[in-house]
C-alpha cells in the first residue's frame, strides 16, 4: 500500500481522533475509488489493482464481482463494552475499510510514517499490495439487540439464531458473534490483512470469536465470472442472482425495513465435506445427486449449462439438490450465493478437513430457513455436515462522511 | 482442466496399468510444457496458464519462480506397505504430477471421461483451470530408509530428524514424515486439486499425515519477482539465491552424492508467531530485531533493499536477525528459501493462529542446522515458536519415461 500526502489526515492525531476526518478523507478517495469500481472486475489474480468504493447506497462485497478470496470473522463485544464503544468501534472500523479498500494504510501514518518510538498503525504486510478488489462487509448478530447497548427495540424483524437444522453438527465456537466481517480480495495476503488490522483496532472493544480463510469463489455475481467448482468437482453458482439483476436484487437481497433498508441478512454455514467417501461414489450417482452432469454443468433434463431445469420429468430425482434448492420448488425465493472452499489441514485419519463456505444474501432470513428445511430431503446429506452456523443483520453502505451502520443510532 | 486427445493413454486400463504409458505421455506433455516453462512467471495470480515440466535433471519447485500459493503434505507409509507398493506409488505419482503440472486431469479418463458406473479418477475441483504454474515436487524422509523397504544402505548422510533447537514447540502430529509433497500453484484451487488426487491415489499404500496452506510467498527466486512481506510486515527473502545463479545453486542447494545428485535437502518449520505482541513494538525495535528499516527493507547500515549489510559497525545489532542469519556470520552457509505465510483461524483467546511456513533447501542438513543454532540468540525469538518441523530429502527430476527417486531402487 502507498500512503500518498492526504492533508486531511494529518499524522499524529490518535486513530480515534482521526475519525473526525473520515468525511473529508472518504471523499478524497472516493472519487478515485470510483472511476476504477465501475470496471467490470475479472478473475485477474493478485496483480489486480481494481479498487470497489467503501461508500454507497449499499455495503461493497454482496453484488460486487467475487474475488477469489475470503477472510471470514466473527467478533463479541467486549463484556464491560458501552453503546459508545459501539459508536466508536463502527467509526474506526469505517475509517480504515475506506482507507484500506482504496489500497492505503489503516491510518495516515501506516506502518512506517508515525514515530519510530511507537508501534506502528498498520500491521505492514500489504504494504506495497495494490487494492486486489478488496471489500468489507460488516454485520450484526441478534446479539446486538440485547439489553446491553440500547438496541432492543430496533432489532430487525427475523434476525435471530438460526432453528436446528436436520444434518447441523454445530460448532459453538465456530458459530454465531455480535458483529461480522466479510473481507473478500484477490489476493489472500491483503484480505488477511484487513481482518488482521480490524481485530487490532477493535482492541479493548470487541473480540474475535471465530474466523475463517477461503478460497475458488464458488459463485459469481457477474455474468463475465466463470462458473467455478466446489470441492464436489461440480459447477457451483450457476443460477445465481447476478450484480445487474436490478429487480431480482430487490425482489431478494435488499431490505425495505427500517433502518436496514438498502441492506439485507447475511447467513454464513460451514459445511464440511466427507470427500473422500464422495470420491468413491459412481459419476453417474453424483450426478443423479446434483441433478447436473459434473463436466458441463447441464441439467440432467437436458441443454447446457445455462438452460433451465425441467423438473416435469424425472430426469432430475426428486432428491436432487438442484431440484430442492430450485425457487420453483420454494414458492419462488431466492438467494444471492457467495461462498468459498476451505481446507483447514486434516483430521486424525488423514483425511482432508475441506468444505464449503457458505454465505448468502437475503432480505428475510425466513427465505434461507424455507431453503435450508427443503434441502432436509436432499441425497446429498449423506456427504456433507454442518459444523458452523451464523446470522448477521448487513447494514445498507455508509454515506460519505458517516460510519457503516449510523442510521441505527439515529 | 482440459483433457484433450491423447492416443497413448487410451481409457478403460486402470490407474496403475497406465503408468506403462508414463514415457510417452509424458514425453508428449513434456514438448508443450517446455516452451512455456520457459517463459518468467510473473506475480500473474489464478488466470495464469504457464506451466512447468515435471522431468528435468532437477525436481520443479525449488529454483522455479515462487508461486503465490503452497499446500504442503507429508505421509507415512501404510503399516503393511513394501517396497513394491512403495516404487508403484512414486510411479504413479509421477505419472499423476506429470499430467497436472501440464493442466490435465490425474487419468486420460478424468474427472467426467470415464465409466458413468464408476467413481470418477479425478475429483473435479480444477476442470476449466489452467495450469497456473503448478509445480509437484517428492521428498523422501528419515523413516523411509528403515529397515521396512530395504533402502537402509542408501540413507543420504545427514538425513536424521532435525535436533532440537532453543525455542521448539513441536508438535508431533504435524512434523516428519516418509514422504512428502510440496505443491505450489498461482491458484490455490490447482495446488489443493493436486495434494488431494495424490492423496487419493496413495490411499492403501501410504496416507496423510499432516498438511499446510500457505499464501503470499515469502521469498522470491527471479530477479523478476519482487520482495514479498512476512506477517510480522517486513520484507522476506531480499538475499535468497536465485534461480539464475548457478554457481550458488552448485555450491548450496544441489546435492552431488550418489543417487541424490542433482537432489537436494528440504527442511520444514512450521513458525507460529505471536503477532498480536509484535504489533505493540515499537517501529524502531522491530528494525533493530529484523536489523532491516519496514518501509523500504534497507539494512540498518544504510543503502537500498539490495545493500549488501555492513556488519563491522554497530548499525546493525548483534541479535538482529539480518546479521545472525548472513552468511558472513556462518562460514559462508547459504541456503535458497522457499516459505509461505499461513493463518489457521485462531486460538481461544481470539487471537490470529498465523506465522509463516519455512521451507528452504540446501544440500547439506547440516547447514540449515548450522543457521538454525546461531539463530538462537536472535532478538527475534521472544515473537516466535517453531510448532512444527521436517526433513526430507529431495531426489533429482525423473527423467522422461520413469519416475521421482528410480535411481534409489537400481
């Protein structure tokens, strides 16, 4: 990252007290930001130098472009935390995801430009590293909207621990927290980056509860993505809600409530894969599980991968997921899709711990429950557990000069 | 991955019978690929098609230009293994690696080519990839030269379990090994494609023991790459031996001794660091522990990156790093570093499980050994734990028509 001369921010001031500059700073990068965020991103690796504005009528990193990588966290508040840690932490966190995604330090001052008698402001590991499309996303957890910052009254309608689902092995530790931050960029060095320097900022104000890599998108939001595959071997993504999508989005993603209008609930699943027992089943079989040939991605009715499912026959078993997972066979919801694989070494049998990273976007978390129960039936269940679970109300974008998340202190 | 006609793998002979067709498939692969294994990789991320031979008087993956992304694996043959399971699992490794390292499925029946009624011979994940500089790269640890597969007369010297050293915390289950596969790739999705399918392939003959992820390569061996940054933020890798210096590469990394010439020594240590204390450093203390400034990686007495250190002064701390780690303070030992930084989520205390994956090779153990005990006065260490570790050695290429380490079994 360069640390260009920004006269709004002036070195020396605390990275509290720089917050006061956000507005001034946000703007400055904003333009530039820009220009270069209408570009249409491509998978373009580690070199990409695309920059997505913080700023904006909704939150960066649910329609944009997937990058290729995530780095997933969870925090809780601190236990003695207030209502204004709450502020404050949502104002710093603001501050430096509008510094950081334009390809700048977390502060003026950087990794190198304070007092060499004091610690550095920034972490310094993506010094040098262009912006690599990075996003941030932050959200809130029902627990939020407990008695301890005034928020009761205000929790959004549905934002609650998700139900028990047929299949969950749950990971409690794994699962849940206050608040969450999606960070998703080209390249995984700038992504862990960001989760890195945002957890040392919370310091003293929320913790880090859980966290999580990822990597091979398996979804797009553009229709100039490739498909990409799961850990399956299988295309995965293909009828997902695209970016220009405009009445889909508001059919599906977006709020209209409240103060979350323009947002919309993000739920994350860690899905665990046995893929070594999948491995061992017949090509037929898993296609027959899918209800899509493995190679081209087609619908076991016929055409190519683009062509609809027709579920009139039985081409497509009545427990295929493709078929279950349809909005045809859900009364017509809907969600936006953006996971990523993971491997987290292996387990004590030498088997590979991998899986799916699972987040959606939708504007009533009902519509994943509807989703998630219908896919009680699916054949392949018998590959896959749930190990980690979360839901997060996604606040709409911050306006230039404010902080993610304002209207709910209003 | 694409799978294009090859008339010499003809479909329908089992995995094992194919490798009889390894010599000619491979010399096929192996036109292709040296064109384009000519070409410098650049930083290109995932979209990158080069590719590189796996036959050659050296093993790929050492000198090549470091890739963005590692997954590291080490296995221990299966309890009842012999050395005719052991020789048909490196043939077949070798005609597996030969085939992905050029973009193609592990089989001429891969993923989707195959029988519907059987389990597919490639997983899937990596159909539609490029080869994104894939390099597959065999070691052979302390174990396999037991008595279990006649070879005891053939252990290279020096290859015994590394000593402890001041500041180890290994942990067992994820150091040694009989065997061991580096695969780096420019697309994580390629390097995880590859461990998985040789871990399958290996299954009833050796299995998994432990293995690693890595991004943000922390080294460089072209002139063409630039430095990269470790997770403490300070540039990594400034004086590593590049690929284009023979004469180094002859007096350090090659080994000239009996089956292992052109071969090498691969030492793994798994370096847990304590990040959340180092960024409460001060920026001044940090470089007096590198002995190197954050910004620009210039030693303390003075220059640019590419400065030769001065040691003669007081510039440069006796219990920096830069200093206890050169050459000019261990007889003149070098060694070609080859590491990844890794993040494995976090601990309890929600704080970052991340450091950096060392992998050097060098073609003496007792040179690293050498570097690893003057490194135990280094101020470095009150941030860092080394958690795992491993030696293997590292046979030379397979020439085209056999496979990895044939001249250990003449």
């Amino acid at each position: 990252m360069t640390t260009p001369s920004e006269p709004q921010a002036a070195s020396g001031l605390s990275r509290r007290g720089l917050f006061g500059l956000v507005g001034a700073a946000g703007l400055a990068v904003g333009i530039g930001g820009g220009v270069l965020g209408t570009l249409a991103a491509t998978r373009s690796g580690s070199s990409s130098a695309a920059t997505y504005d913080f700023f904006g009528a909704h939150q960066a990193g649910i329609t944009t472009p997937v990058q290729d990588h995530l780095h997933f966290a969870a925090f809780d508040m601190a236990k003695d935390a207030t209502r204004a840690d709450l502020i404050e932490l949502l104002q710093d966190w603001s501050y430096a995801a509008s510094r950081m995604t334009q390809g700048l330090d977390t502060s003026a001052t950087g990794a190198v430009g304070g007092s060499p008698e004091a610690p550095p402001d920034d972490t310094g590991e993506a010094l040098g590293l262009p912006a690599s499309s990075l996003t941030i996303t932050f959200g809130f957890g029902p627990g939020l909207f407990d008695d301890r910052f005034g928020l009761e009254n205000q929790r959004p309608d549905g934002l609650e621990t998700l139900p028990a689902f047929l299949g969950d092995d749950l990971d409690l530790k794994k699962s849940d927290g206050d608040l969450c931050i999606q960070a998703c960029a080209d390249d995984p060095q700038v992504a862990v980056h960001a989760i890195r320097n945002l957890t040392r900022i919370a310091f003293g104000r929320a913790v880090l509860r859980w966290s999580q890599l990822g990597f091979g998108r398996t979804s797009r939001t553009s229709s100039e993505q490739q498909t990409p595959r799961n850990l399956f071997g299988f295309k995965d993504g293909t009828a997902n809600i695209l970016a220009d999508d405009d009445a889909a989005l508001t059919d599906h993603v977006w709020s209209s409530d409240g103060w979350l209008a323009d947002g919309s609930f993000l739920v994350a699943r860690r899905i665990a894969m046995r893929i070594e027992t999948w491995d061992r089943v017949r090509l037929s079989e898993q296609e027959r599980i899918f209800g899509r040939s493995k190679g081209e991605g087609a619908p076991l009715s016929g055409g190519d991968e683009f062509t609809d499912p027709d579920f009139s026959g039985s081409e497509i078993p009545a427990d295929s997921h493709v078929r279950l997972a349809h909005a045809e066979q859900n009364d017509g919801v809907r969600i936006l899709r953006r996971g990523y694989n993971y491997v987290d070494g292996n387990d004590e049998l030498g088997q590979l711990s991998a899986g799916l990273f699972f987040l959606s976007y939708q504007r009533d978390p009902q519509h994943f429950i509807t989703l998630q129960k219908s896919l009680a039936r699916d054949a392949m269940n018998e590959y896959i557990r749930h190990t980690g679970s979360g839901i997060w109300a996604i606040p709409p974008g911050a306006k230039t000069g404010s902080f993610v998340g304002a209207g709910l202190f209003e």
